[in-house]
C-alpha cells in the first residue's frame, strides 16, 4: 500500500475528511493528490506527489491563512515509508531512519497503533538498545514516529511535536 500521509478525523466523518485532504493538497499545489478511508475509524490515508514533510509545512500556512477549509480533519501526519506491520521491519527502518539524527540531539519513538496484536513496549525495545542517542521523552529535538495502521505501518522521522500538522491545537493557539 502506498501512502505518505495519515489524517485523523472524527467517527464517521471519513469521506468528509478525505475530500477534505484532497482539496487541501490541491490548494497548496498537488493537483494529483489521493486520499481514501482506511478501514479503521477516524483514520484516513493520502498520497501526496509533494514531499510530506513540505506539504505539512505548507498546509500549516493554509490552515493559518484560511482556517475555513478545515473542517473535518483534526490531524495531518506526514509518512516517509510504509512497511509490512512486522517486527523485525518496523525495527529496521526505525534504525534506519535513526542514522539521521544529528549527534548531541536527543529523541524518543513515538508509538500509535490501531488494529494490530504488537505491544508498543515490543516495537520500542526492538528500536531504541540499538539507537546511541540520548532520550528525551518530554522534549526531544527528534521523534521516530511508528504509525501502526492495521497491515500497514508508516514511519517518519519528524523534528519535534511540530513536524505534525495538530489543526486543532494550533487553531486554538492561534
């Protein structure tokens, strides 16, 4: 399954919020953009042709310019790559994503998982003994995110709490 961006909506509203998303993506320059319901409640999934951590920068600009096209979606999440829910592959691309944390920094790995019989403690133990990084679980510089989606998981390395597009927090930080 190909995707690289996961919505958050509410119960039902999933058509609504990847209609949304696909306007949005439109609106900040994507003309092919994709977005469908997954089969898990509030959960949608996009593809996007821009980058994914671009396009959240950019549809943070659009929420700030015109908060009216944002109804439906409550969070934006960008996705560097998608494995099979596994282990042992979660594990490898979370080192592998990890090789890019700059040296000083710190980190956590950010576990949500949906539809699936592995235990966050699990997925966290088979990533971070190997990680020589120093961890910070309130404030760190970098967050290995782990999106576990049924049969599916995307991962990302995101810089801080910021690298997610949290339309609801930030419209009322506004």
């Amino acid at each position: 399954m190909k995707f690289n961006l996961i919505g958050t909506c509410g119960r039902f509203q999933e058509f609504n919020a990847s209609r949304e998303l696909e306007n949005i993506l439109y609106l900040i320059g994507d003309k092919e953009s994709k977005a469908w319901e997954s089969r898990i409640a509030g959960i949608i999934l996009g593809y996007t042709n821009l980058d994914p951590y671009n396009a959240i920068e950019l549809m943070r600009s659009l929420l700030r310019d015109k908060p009216w096209e944002f109804h439906y979606l409550k969070r934006i999440i960008p996705i560097e790559k998608v494995v099979k829910t596994e282990l042992n592959e979660i594990s490898s691309s979370a080192k592998e994503l990890a090789k890019r944390i700059p040296e000083g920094s710190t980190y956590r790995v950010t576990v949500e998982k949906r539809h699936t019989k592995l235990h966050t403690m699990d997925i966290i133990s088979s990533i971070a003994p190997d990680i020589k990084i120093k961890v910070s679980l309130r404030n760190p510089d970098w967050i290995i995110l782990i999106e576990v989606v049924g049969p599916y998981t995307g991962l990302s390395l995101i810089k801080g709490e910021a690298g997610i597009l949290n339309i609801v927090k930030e419209l009322v930080e506004k």
